[in-house]
C-alpha cells in the first residue's frame, strides 16, 4: 500500500506546527522525546499537550526554555554573521510589526534588540556579553550525535541546509560563516529534530505540500520594516520552487523553518485525483491571525 503524508498549510507553517500535526497523525512520543533528550544541547523541555484552536481540540508541541535561554523566539532569529559588528549591518528580521501585539511565539527578536548581551547567562559559561554560536558544523555534528535514525537525520540536515543557505544570503554572509545564537537556535534545533523523527518514523512514500498561503504586512528589523515573507522565508520558496499563493491574511504565515521543513519534506504538489484518508494529526500555532492557526497532517492512501 503506498501511502503519502499530506501537509494541510491553509493557515501557515512553522516548526512547532508540524512537530505537532506528525505526533498528533501516529509518529512516536517515545522516539522524538529519546532523541530530543539525546542532544547535547542545555536549557530546554519539551511539553506535548492537547489545545483548544479555533474551537477545536488539536495537540501542542511547545519547546520551553529556561530562564537563561528564554527569548520567545524561534525560527533561527538570533543570527550573527562574521562578527557583531557584521550583525549591525545584516540584521535579522527582529520584531514583528503590527502583529507584535499578539504576543505570538515566533517573533523575530535579535539579540541586540533587547538587550541580551548584558542580561543573562545562558548556561555555558558564557555571559555578559561572551555568548556561544553555533555554526553549521556544530550544528550538523548535534544531528549526528543525536539519538534517532538515518533517515530522521538526513531530513534534519535538509532543513537546516535550507534555513543556512537562505540565511547566509539574506545576511551577505558564505554559509560556513552563518552562526546561529545559542539562545534563538535552542528552540529550532529541537523543532527540527522532532519533526524529522517523526517524518522518518511515520514512513510515508511522499509528501504533499499545496501552495502556502502568503500574507501581507511587514516585519520589523533593526532599521526598519520589511515586507512578509521575510527574506529567508522567500530565499527557501525561491530555492526549493515552493508555490506561494497571496491571501487576504496580515501577518507572517509561513516562518522560515516552516518553509525549510516544505521544501525538505515535499515529493508532490497536489494530492491524488482520489484518496483514503488514513490517519489525521492537527498541530496548533502560537499565533493569534485571522485564520483557524492549525496545521493537518493527514496520512492518505491514493485510490486508482
């Protein structure tokens, strides 16, 4: 029986959305938490929950930092290129604009935005102002080190190929000198970990990724605003030949490693003339748009 996962992104993608939608669709707790745990990486949980969304009872994966790596960020946000003077130049999409006010999980926050530099310790050794980057290297030797399958970390390396290529383009940087923050990579590194454990555990033959719904507004960053999707989101689209379809929305619904993940994950475009739905997750968003905020993984079977 070939079998095929289907990425449902009406309201948007994201990290956490996806982890969610593959646990809530059958992949293993068990097998995500061991490899999450198996990381050599310091200050954060894991929490799996049910949610109400939209009126409807979805599941919630929700990385929790401590109180040295809190930030409210994800999707790579704290980047620093070369040096911190780099950063000045190429900063980061760091706060978003009209929507901040919702106070969603994934704000584009950079570091020398709110001041972190002088406030905490994260953990290492490192602070007021010494902090640990991660570059590439580190970070593939993490996935590697990492306890989960070949296959879960062959899909982990393709998506944080694609968010260290589109970032070093945004940033003017080679790709062997992006470094993420330890605090803004924490949270993505265990998104992407969960979500290609449970991809590679799920086993599906393909995966369907539709056209993802494009927003409107701007994001705020150092030195002003820039137009949704965010440069990274739009370098990973470009690069992958992800579909984007403009919808009637304000805000950023597809975050750069949601983008990643789709153009990872994507063996199709469109579904099946006819299919069997097999199994069903629904994931849930952090954000407060005017869209239902959930992600469906569906397991389908194509029909002749």
């Amino acid at each position: 029986m070939t079998k095929l996962l289907y990425l449902e992104c009406t309201s948007g993608i994201s990290g956490d959305m996806v982890a969610a939608a593959l646990l809530d669709a059958g992949a293993s707790e068990e097998a995500v938490r061991r490899a999450l745990d198996s990381l050599d990486v310091e200050g954060f949980s894991v929490e799996i929950t049910r949610v109400r969304k939209s009126g409807l009872d979805v599941c919630d994966f929700n990385v929790v930092l401590d109180v040295a790596h809190e930030n409210h960020d994800h999707d790579m946000a704290y980047l620093h290129g070369r040096d911190h003077a780099r950063v000045q130049d190429h900063g980061h999409a760091c706060e978003r604009g009209r929507d901040h006010e919702h106070g969603h999980g994934h704000d584009h926050d950079h570091v020398h935005g709110h001041g972190d530099d002088a406030r905490h310790s994260h953990g290492n050794g490192h602070s007021h102002g010494e902090h640990h980057h991660r570059g590439p290297c580190e970070i593939a030797a993490l996935i590697d080190g990492a306890a989960m399958t070949e296959g879960a970390k062959t899909i982990a390396h393709a998506v944080f190929g694609y968010v260290a290529a589109a970032e070093a383009r945004a940033h003017g940087v080679p790709v062997e000198e992006v470094h993420f923050h330890e605090v803004g990579a924490v949270d993505s590194i265990a998104d992407i970990v969960a979500i290609a454990v449970a991809a590679d555990d799920l086993a599906c033959d393909g995966v369907v990724v539709a056209d993802l719904p494009c927003g409107y507004g701007t994001v705020r960053c150092q030195h002003g605003l820039i137009p949704v999707p965010a440069p990274a989101t739009a370098f990973i689209a470009e690069a992958a030949g992800l579909p984007l379809a403009p919808i009637d929305v304000e805000g950023e619904l597809v975050t750069p490693t949601g983008a990643a993940v789709a153009a990872a994950l994507r063996t199709h475009d469109a579904l099946p003339e006819r299919f069997a739905i097999r199994a069903i997750g629904a994931g849930a968003g952090k954000r407060a748009y005017d869209t239902p905020g959930i992600l469906r993984a569906m397991i389908i079977e194509p029909l002749a």
